[in-house]
C-alpha cells in the first residue's frame, strides 16, 4: 500500500461496479480522492444534460462518502492548465477510464507524457466499452464501414477473450480534501427550470439504471425485437442516459442479459443496438472529420437551404405533421425521444426541410440527456444520407405512413399533441382531412408547413444535384 494519494479522474464513469481505475486507487490506497472537472464551455449546448451531471455528482457524492472517499468538484476552463499546475505536486498517483472520443485519447496521450516526465505514476483503464477501438479491425487492418461485419467480428472478439477478474471496491480509511476552490452540484444545474420535468421521470444513480435493465430484462426483452418499434410503448430500455454518463458498464448489461435468460432473438436484437454504440465510437475514432462534417464528402455540395421558421416550428413541435411534433414534444418535456420517432423527425427536417443535418444534431446535442458525440453525431448522418453504413438520401420517410404503422391507434401523439386528442385513428396522423365542428386546423393545430409529396419531390431534385 502505497502513502501516496490515489487521485481519480471522473468523468463518464458514475458508478462502483467495473470502475476500473476508481477500484484500483482503492485498493492501492489508504486516502482516495475523487475528483470532476467541469468544464462550462464544454456543457454550454448541452442544457439537459447539465441537469442529469448535477444529480449524478450529487447522487454520486453521497454513495463515495459512505466508501469514505471525498468527491470533489472543480471548475476548470482547460484540462491542459488544470493538469500543469497539478503535475507540479508530486504526493499522488492518478487513475482513470478511458473515454472514446478523440479529443478524450489525444488527451490522454498529453497528460501520461507530462505524468512520465515528472515521474508520477498513473494508470489508465479500459472505459464503458465492450472492446478497444483498436481491437476491431478488417483482416487488412483498416477499419469497418458498415455495421453488420463490423459487430460480427467486435462479437466474437469480445466472446472469445478471456474475461479479467472483476475486482471490488474498498472502503478507504479516512475522507481528505485535496482540491481547493470545489463547487457544489447545483451550480451546475441549467438557469431555466424546465427541467422540473425530469425529476419525475428520471433517477440518475446507479441503482436505478441496474433496477431498470433488471425489469428490462424481466419483462420485455422477449419482445425487444418487436416492440422496439412503437412509441406508445415502453419497449426498449431506456438505458441511454446511464449508459452514455457510465452509471452502468456496457459488459454489466452483456453478463446481465446473457446470463438472465437463454439468448433469443430479442437479447441478440438487444446487443446489437449496444453494438451500434461501438460502431458509432470506433467510426468517429477512425474518421474523426465526420464529427463536424459530412462522413460522406459528396454531400459537402448538398444545396441545404436556410429557413429559420421552419426550424422553429420543427423544434417546438409545431410543423403539422402529428407523429413529428409529438416527437419534438417528448423530446423537450422528457430530455429523451424514441429511436423510431427520432428517425422520422429526423428525416423530416433533413429532407423534408431540406434543413442541414447539423441543426438537427445542434438540438438534439442541446435536448438530450443521452447526448453523445458518436451516436449523435452517427444518427443524424444515418438518417441524412452522409454517414457510414446510412440509410440511402432518396429513402425518405412518409411521417402520415410512418405515424400509421408505427403508432396506429394514435396513442402517442395523444400523449405529447393533446390539441388532437378527439381526433379518431383515421385522422390522427392527417388531421388537415378532418372536418368536424370544435376544431379548426391552423387555430387549434397548425396546417401542415410542407406539403408530403412537394417535399419528397423538391428533396429527390435536390440529391440529383450531388
Ligand atoms: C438522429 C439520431 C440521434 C441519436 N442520438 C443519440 C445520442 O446522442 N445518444 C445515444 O445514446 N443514442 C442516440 N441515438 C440512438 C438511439 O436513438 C438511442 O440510443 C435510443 O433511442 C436510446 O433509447 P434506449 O436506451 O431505450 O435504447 P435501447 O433500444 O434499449 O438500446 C439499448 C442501448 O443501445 C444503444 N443504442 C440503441 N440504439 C442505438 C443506435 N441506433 N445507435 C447507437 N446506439 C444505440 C444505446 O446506448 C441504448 O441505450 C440517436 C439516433 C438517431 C436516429
């Protein structure tokens, strides 16, 4: 046992069980210490999820002090400033858990030279991932580009290795402080408190997100592959926002579904999804350009237009087209959207808008308690046409047939639109052909602010130019 302190760097790591770094510094030392550098420039566009790493810092705090390990929190406008200063001390050594994002690795590559230099010792450990970037290669050794051959191969590269013995964490001896000038959680919550809203849906802590893959698995998985494909439903996990802040390890949610039940179609369906999530990180590790452009370099010709109202009426939810503004409603209200509907309102503001990708990922970034550079970054150019592995521009969703198939008795855009609530299944996804007495189209319910079949035709002219 070491004298030295055990600094652990935290980041998107909230939780105890497979914390590799955090474990390792409390078995290696007597004091360990805890510490969050937040960074306002980085969370500036993402409001909501300055309220899910408030609560989890606060939620994170109250379980590490019973482990009698101090957290600390520290403004900090540069990781590099912050690190030289640290560095010039020499009473400690730092641990810490890889996070798959360029910026994050080339990081990482900065700090372990000026840690070697001043001769302090660290460790870095694997992150919340199934397999390392690099382990996931074609036979030639350049990276995949499409999906299915990509997590054929990350799939049996993770069956077949050998698993590490999973270590506990330790109760340290006494709780230091080490940082001066810490901030509270709550200076970190968003000045609007729209986010009242969240309290009642979400816990962040790691019970929860471990309770809410338990029921997942109890109770819906069997039916994953199916029912994943209805809002109106709960029919996927919800698991998201844990898994993008690291209240639960992709492998926990592997052994928990592999191990619950005999593996079906729905826990295959399941791990797959957890399979796009390494796929989006190992793309934007191998072709890191596409986090602020085109994946795809054609389409850095495409004659995306500007229209301001109808950006604003996409984000209010206030486009006419039911399925889309129920979408942007629950996005708004809840900080999370359903997978499917996120593909209609996306398709619907790249293509029917003819609107830039990048407004969309802009607000999403901005909304979303899940947010994450990768799958974020991934799904807006899936559904543009751009990305790797996307889906073809020219296929572009009906929002009145999607609506129709994938919410039929309209019982979800009843929930986020309840202007349309007396509207029957045969006019909730075309409200524009009902015509009953009590309710009239562009007072009670805007009119549609594109025509269907206009848009299609006016987006397929716009691809032909690229
Ligand atoms: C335009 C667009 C933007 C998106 N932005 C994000 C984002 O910022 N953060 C994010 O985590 N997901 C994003 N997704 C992917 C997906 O919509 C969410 O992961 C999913 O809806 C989360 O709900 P869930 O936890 O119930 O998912 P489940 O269906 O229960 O899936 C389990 C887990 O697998 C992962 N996952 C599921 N679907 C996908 C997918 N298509 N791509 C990558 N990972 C997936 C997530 O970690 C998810 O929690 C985006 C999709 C689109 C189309």
């Amino acid at each position: 046992m070491t004298k030295k302190i055990g600094l652990f760097w935290l980041r998107d790591d909230f939780r105890i069980t497979k914390n590799d770094g955090l474990i390792e510094a409390t078995i290696n030392h007597d004091h360990v210490v805890v510490f969050y550098l937040y960074k306002e420039e980085t969370y500036k566009d993402q409001e909501a999820q300055k309220w899910w790493l408030s609560k989890s810092l606060s939620n994170f705090k109250k379980k590490l002090d019973s482990l009698k390990i101090n957290l600390e929190i520290v403004r900090s406008n540069s990781f590099k400033i912050f690190f030289d200063e640290l560095v010039k001390k020499q009473d400690f050594t730092i641990y810490w858990n890889k996070v798959y994002e360029p910026e994050y690795l080339k990081f990482d590559k900065y700090l372990s030279n000026i840690l070697e230099n001043r001769n302090i010792s660290f460790k870095r450990l694997k992150g919340n991932s199934l397999n390392e970037i690099d382990e996931i290669k074609k036979n030639d050794g350049s990276p995949f580009k499409v999906f299915t051959p990509f997590w054929r191969n990350a799939e049996k590269y993770y069956i077949e290795k050998i698993p590490s013995k999973e270590k506990k964490i330790k109760t340290c001896k006494k709780k230091i402080n080490y940082f001066k000038n810490c901030i509270k959680p709550e200076k970190i919550l968003p000045k609007k408190k729209w986010f009242k809203n969240f309290e009642k849906i979400w816990s962040p802590n790691e019970e929860s997100g471990l309770e809410q893959l338990q029921n997942f698995i109890k109770d819906k998985i069997i039916n994953y592959s199916e029912g994943r494909n209805f809002p109106n439903i709960t029919g996927t996990s919800k698991l998201s926002p844990f898994i993008k802040f690291g209240q639960i390890h992709v492998e926990t949610i592997w052994n928990e579904c592999i191990n619950k039940k005999p593996k079906n179609i729905g826990t295959t369906k399941f791990l797959a999804e957890i399979g796009w999530r390494e796929f989006n990180h190992s793309l934007i590790n191998h072709f890191p350009h596409m986090l602020k452009n085109n994946y795809s370099k054609k389409f850095d010709k495409f004659p995306w237009e500007k229209n301001s109202k109808f950006l604003s009426a996409w984000k209010k939810g206030l486009t006419g087209y039911p399925i889309v503004d129920a979408g942007m409603r629950e996005l708004y209200t809840t900080g999370w959207m359903h997978n499917r509907v996120r593909m209609i309102v996306g398709s619907f503001l790249v293509k029917h808008l003819l609107i830039n990708w990048k407004e969309g990922e802009k607000y999403f970034k901005n909304c979303l308690l899940d947010y994450s550079p990768a799958s974020n970054v991934a799904g807006w150019q899936w559904v543009a046409g751009c990305g790797a592995d996307a889906a073809p521009y020219f296929r572009i969703f009906n929002p009145i047939l999607q609506g129709e198939k994938f919410d039929k008795e309209g019982e979800y855009v009843k929930k986020w639109v309840p202007e349309l609530r007396n509207l029957s299944k045969k006019f909730i996804h075309k409200p524009w052909e009902f015509n009953e007495p009590g309710f009239e189209l562009g007072r009670d319910y805007p009119l549609p602010i594109v025509k269907h079949e206009e848009a299609r035709a006016k987006a397929l002219k716009a691809f032909k130019k690229i």
